[in-house]
C-alpha cells in the first residue's frame, strides 16, 4: 500500500467513526450537556480524569471550561485531576498509582458536582477508584469509554451516564472523545450564554 493510500485510509476510517458516534451518541450528548450545565447554573464544578492521551482530552475540557472555547465568556469552575504532576506523583509514590483521581476528588469533590472520565482500554484502575470515590461524596459522572466500556461500565450507577464511542480502534476513540469534548463545550456555551 502506497503513503498515500495509508493517508486516505486514515482519514476515511476516523470519518467512518465519527459517523457513527453521530448515529448512536446524539441523545445521551444533549443530556450529558443539560447534566453539566445544571450542575454549573448550580455553582458546583466538573472534575475531570483520564490516563495518557485520555488525560489530555480531560484537560481539554478543563481548560475549555477555565479560559474558553470559541468565545470569550466568564470562566467555569473545572478542575483536571492529571494537571498537577507534583500531586500524582506524590500520591502514586507514598500511597499507590490506583489513587492518584480518588485521593485528589475526596478532598476536592463536593456533593452535587460532575466527574467526567475519559477511558479507551478496560484495566484504567485509577478512573474505576475515581467513580467508586465520587459516588461515596455524592458525584455523579459522565464516563467517555470506547471498546466494551470495560470495568467503568460496571461501576457506573442509574443516574451516571456512559458515552461510549462505538469504535475498537483506540486512535479512533481518542479523535472522537476529543470531538464529544468539542460538542459537549459548544453545547454549554451555547446554552448558558445564548439563551
């Protein structure tokens, strides 16, 4: 197969997955846009987390709530639980990497606000310890997976919510998380500040 060939498959297969998020992810999107934006209007704050490219996708959103997205706006309280790298590697070394999120939310998390984890594989112990510690301080969640959901899904109670990318591909899982993260900051802006 030629470069150029390599290139166009590329860019068909991630087009190919974001059409099918399209078709299967638009109705949980909206409420996962109204939870947020309830739990703002309500002064709490959406914690985020996720591991390596994941964590990235959790920043984005973070950092999208902190500054802005498309426009300028007042800022919304967000917090990114991979941020901080003095912090994870404190937990990870004195107490264990599996509690570098819940440590953090059970000092940070109040009743009333949003986890959103981001998760493409199934063995992501330290988001599954992140949802058992947010439900114990009254968190619910909005959980991004891809794949089979993994161990999250099973973690996740009535009044979470799943978005999960229906792709095994976990290059194209991450595209479409970061394009959810995009609709999902559209969606509040536009809701809080166009209404």
């Amino acid at each position: 197969m030629s470069l150029q060939n390599r290139i166009i498959n590329h860019f068909s297969d991630s087009i190919q997955a974001q059409q099918d998020a399209t078709t299967h992810l638009s109705e949980v999107l909206e409420f996962a846009s109204l939870r947020l934006v309830t739990a703002l209007l309500n002064d709490k704050k959406i914690i985020t987390c996720g591991n390596g490219r994941s964590a990235l996708s959790a920043q984005l959103l973070a950092s999208a709530m902190l500054n802005q997205f498309e426009r300028s706006r007042p800022a919304l309280p967000a917090i990114a639980l991979a941020a901080d790298s003095a912090t994870l590697t404190a937990i990870a070394n004195t107490v264990h990497f599996d509690d570098i999120f819940a440590k953090q939310l059970r000092a940070l998390g109040q009743s009333g606000d949003i986890l959103v984890t981001y998760t493409d594989e199934d063995n992501a112990a330290n988001v599954a310890k992140a949802i058992i510690a947010a439900h114990s301080k009254d968190i619910s969640i909005i959980a991004l997976t891809g794949k089979d959901g993994g161990m999250v899904t099973s973690l996740l109670s009535e009044r979470d919510l799943e978005i999960r990318v229906p792709s095994h591909s976990s290059v194209h899982i991450h595209e479409v998380h970061v394009l959810i993260t995009h609709c999902l900051c559209d969606l509040i802006d536009h809701q809080l500040f166009d209404g």
